[in-house]
C-alpha cells in the first residue's frame, strides 16, 4: 500500500492532507531522514512530526470504560471515542467496540478494526465468559445462584431461556456474575428477574482478559499474548 493512503486510512487527514505534511518534511524514519510518498519503509520506521506511527490495521485495544460514556459515535453526549486520540475515530477500517456497554456501566471494554475478531467474540458460538461485579439496592435473597444457573430463567420479552450463569456472593448486595452471552441489558434484567435492582454496574473481564492495572479512561492497545489470554477458559477476573 502506498504511504499517502497508508497514513490517511490511519486517521491522520485526507490524501491531499498526507501529500502535504510529505511535502513540509514531516514524515521521517526514525533517523529524522525525510521520507517520501514512493518510499518503501516498514509501518515500524515512519515517524510523522517525531511520533511512531499509530498501529496498523488489524489495531485491538482494552478501553478501561469509566461510567457516563456511551459506545456510539454520534451519542450528543459523552462518547468512548472521546477517550482515544481523536484520529481513531477516522481510521478505515472502522475502529468498532466489541459489543456495547450502557452508559452506566464502566469496566472492560474491546475495540477493534478487525472484522473477523469481532465476529468471533460476539458469536454466540464462542461462548466467552464475560464477568460483571454488580451492587444491589437490596440484599441478596440467597436462591438467585440456582436460579441463574438453571438454564431456565427467561426475561420479559424473550422467547429462549437464558444460558445457566454462575453467580458468587462478593457481600450481603454485591455478587460476581459470570455469563457466556450477551443479551440486551443482560445483568440488569436478571437481577430485575429475582425482584432486585443493579445500582453499580462494572465488567471486570472478558475470557481470560482483564484490565489488570489499567487506569479508568485509559487504554492500550492489545499484543498477541493478550489476545491467546482472550481465549483462556478461566475468566480472568476469579
């Protein structure tokens, strides 16, 4: 792929915009040497303005999503977009969160541009364990872990019963739940099921990916080893 387009699918401006920040010298090897739109240089070895060029295509990050933001692009409000360098968002491929999290939940949340890897984890297919921590406006009746794990619960409004869930008591109004499927409003319609309301809502892993140190409202993008932990059976977060 030529540099002009290269750059420009990564967000960085138009054509016309690459074509000349190549003409006022801006685009360099790491030597500072200036390079040019014919050039032949791997992604690692552009510079623009000093700056290592933004990942590649094929680009998955782990957002640490902090609560009041919402998972669109044209919400009038708060956006997770807001929360990445403002090019992302005119990177083609599209940079696409992995499923959606409300604007009152905070925690993991994955973005990518790869179409197949969103694919797979969204799949019902896949069956990857999504875990949640959730605090109750009331205390724990004591049989919503049978219940949620019965396979037989069904929600208002839905035709198929839910998948059996595992439910841990972390204290009298707070429980760990452990799902390995992604329905509308999923967490809060179970605990809506049993007579409770979820009044803090945080997803702390997918698979066997956690947020381990990453700060509320950052992000870093994902190497291979995170990737073969996505796909660990233990959920990262027990």
């Amino acid at each position: 792929m030529k540099l002009v387009k290269l750059i420009a699918n990564l967000g960085y401006g138009s054509r016309k915009d690459v074509a000349l920040m190549f003409r006022e010298g801006r685009i360099t090897d790491p030597q500072g040497e200036v390079l040019y739109a014919d050039d032949r240089v791997e992604h690692a070895s552009i510079r623009i303005d000093g700056e290592p060029l933004d990942p590649p295509p094929g680009l998955a990050l782990m957002l640490h999503k902090p609560v009041g933001y919402t998972c669109s692009t044209k919400d009038p409000g708060r956006i997770v977009y807001d929360l990445l360098p403002p090019r992302f968002r005119a990177r083609s491929p599209l940079l696409s969160t992995v499923g959606r999290l409300d604007r009152d939940t905070s925690g993991l949340l994955l973005m990518t541009d790869d179409g197949a890897l969103l694919h797979r984890i969204v799949s019902p297919k896949s069956h990857l364990p999504k875990v949640y921590e959730a605090e109750l406006a009331e205390d724990l009746r004591g049989d919503e872990a049978a219940t949620f794990a019965s396979g037989t619960l069904m929600l208002e409004s839905e035709t198929t019963p839910l998948r059996p869930a595992t439910l841990q008591v972390l204290a009298p109004n707070r429980a760990r739940l452990i799902l390995t499927e992604g329905r509308y409003h999923q967490v809060r319609r179970m605990f809506a099921a049993t007579g409770n309301r979820v009044e803090k809502l945080h997803r702390a892993a997918i698979g066997g990916l956690g947020l381990d140190e990453l700060a509320e409202g950052h992000w870093r993008a994902l190497n291979a080893a995170d990737l073969t932990r996505l796909w660990m059976a233990e959920p990262a977060a027990l």
